[in-house]
C-alpha cells in the first residue's frame, strides 16, 4: 500500500483575523450618553436618604427651643418629689431620677438635665452636691442653650481624676485662658499694639472655645459643698462653701437666646445634687 502524502512543508498555513484591542474598540465606538435612572426610582432613592436620616434632619432643622414653663425665681427645691424631675427638668439622656430626697446623676455621659426656666443676664444659682465617685468630678452647666453640653460655661471641680478644676466656655477641652493671653502678647509684639487685650488682638471672638484652669483645692469624696454661681455683667464667679473658688471675666459674655439655661450634669461621677435655687441679682 502506498503511503499517504505529507504536507509540503512550504503550504500555506491559515491565519486567524486579527483582533482588534479594547483601546482601538473604544475609539472607533461612538460615545453614548448613560441611560438616566427613570424618575420613580430617584425619589425612591431620596425619599430613603430622607427617611434614614430623619432623627438628624429633626434635631438640626425642625427642633424648636427648648421648653421654658417656669420663671425665676426658682426653688429652692427639695427634690422630695419624684415627679419633679420631669415637670421642671428636661435631659436628652441619662437616668436622672430622685433617691431619699435627693437629685441623682448617674454617670450621664455629659447629657445635662437642664432647668425649664430662662436665666436673667444677671443672676446667682445655688445648689448642695456630692460625689461618690472617687474620681470626684461634680460639674454643672450655666448660660447654655438647654439643650446641647458645652453650649455655654461648664464649671468643673476636681475634673480628670480630681487633678483639675474649669471655668470652660463652649468647650471643657479647649485652650487655657494662660495659652491664649500668650498668644496675644505675641500679637501684640508683631503689629506693635499698645496692648495685648485679647479682643483687640484679635485672640478672643464670640466663638472662642477656652477654659480658665486652676486647682484651688480637689473635691473631697463623700462630702457636701454648697455651690453659688453668679454672673454680674461680665464677670462670672464661683462660690464654694462660702468662698470664692474660681472666677472668669468674659470679653464677650454669653448671653441672649441659646444662652439662658442652667443645667445639672456629670460624666462618669456619681453625684447627688438638692437644694437649688435661681434668684435675679
């Protein structure tokens, strides 16, 4: 039998098209608008952003100010009934409650429970407090808006492990009063002012978050301190047992709407507040 034929090896071999890359592709394909989403499904989209952000939406844009039922004077107040708390108090938080006659701060994480009265430009709040906590730590709010910590002046004793005690003004973690003088006496050097006020400086603004620091005494654990806090004019002081404790002399005091309310609070402390009383000096 006779063999078959191989192949010539010069035959021609096929070849296969050649293929054209994505980037040629690309060019030679003519732009198309993306198809847009039909109307239907952007509401629906919107009408979900709207609805899963409502609780801020409430708290930035439609909450109205704070109640405000009672006048001043005020008190003084015993806290021997339970339902006061709710009928002359308001908090976004906490577990504010009356125990034996007395007002409990549980640890509140900064939520104040704050007076439904507006304070006068002029005024002298008083209260007894306590701490069992040992890290001391009995705090209040003044002048703030009723609603949100930190939206006034934050008074302190015996704050980050009875280490330190605060004047604060819109921030208990702002600049010292110290850190800010200092920066307008350097103001003052580089545009050679007559002085180094630090309004004229331009170091304090009505916006200026800051805290006058000083450590007169730490908080005794167990023990009651009767607390007087008044402002006249500009000047706010700071009253424990009798005696001055702390003092700050605002450049621009808070005062006015958003600015009137006087409120308890703690962080982690456990405190005992009673006796309050709000008298227009």
């Amino acid at each position: 039998m006779g063999q078959p034929k191989r192949k010539e090896k010069d035959e021609p071999m096929e070849t296969a098209a050649p293929v054209a890359s994505s980037t040629e592709t690309a060019a030679k394909a003519p732009w198309e608008r993306p198809t847009a989403l039909p109307r239907a499904s952007i509401a629906a989209i919107v009408g979900a952003v709207l609805v899963f952000n409502l609780p801020l939406i409430h708290y930035f844009l439609l909450r109205g100010e704070p109640a405000a039922t009672l006048t001043v004077p005020y008190g003084p107040q015993t806290f021997d009934a339970p339902a006061v708390v709710e009928t002359d108090f308001w908090s976004s938080g906490g577990m504010w409650r009356t125990v034996g006659g007395e007002l409990l701060s549980p640890g509140v994480k900064n939520n104040p429970l704050w007076l439904k009265a507006k304070l006068p430009e002029n005024v002298a709040v008083e209260f007894d407090v306590r701490s069992t906590s040992p890290e001391g730590d009995i705090k209040c709010e003044i002048f703030g808006d009723g609603s949100d910590h930190a939206s006034g002046y934050v008074l302190i004793h015996g704050g980050w492990n009875n280490s330190l005690s605060i004047i604060a003004r819109l921030d208990e973690h702002g600049a010292s009063l110290a850190a800010l003088q200092a920066e307008a006496g350097k103001v003052q050097r580089e545009k050679n002012l007559p002085d180094a006020d630090l309004v004229k400086t331009g170091v304090f603004r009505e916006n200026t978050r800051m805290r006058v620091e000083a450590n007169p005494y730490p908080v005794t654990i167990g023990k009651t301190e009767h607390w007087r806090v008044e402002r006249r004019g500009s000047l706010l002081t700071w009253y424990i047992d009798g005696r001055e404790f702390m003092r700050f002399d605002d450049p621009l005091p808070l005062k006015g709407k958003g600015h009137d309310r006087f409120g308890f609070s703690s962080w982690e402390a456990q405190l005992y507040f009673d006796n309050l009383t709000v008298t227009p000096l």
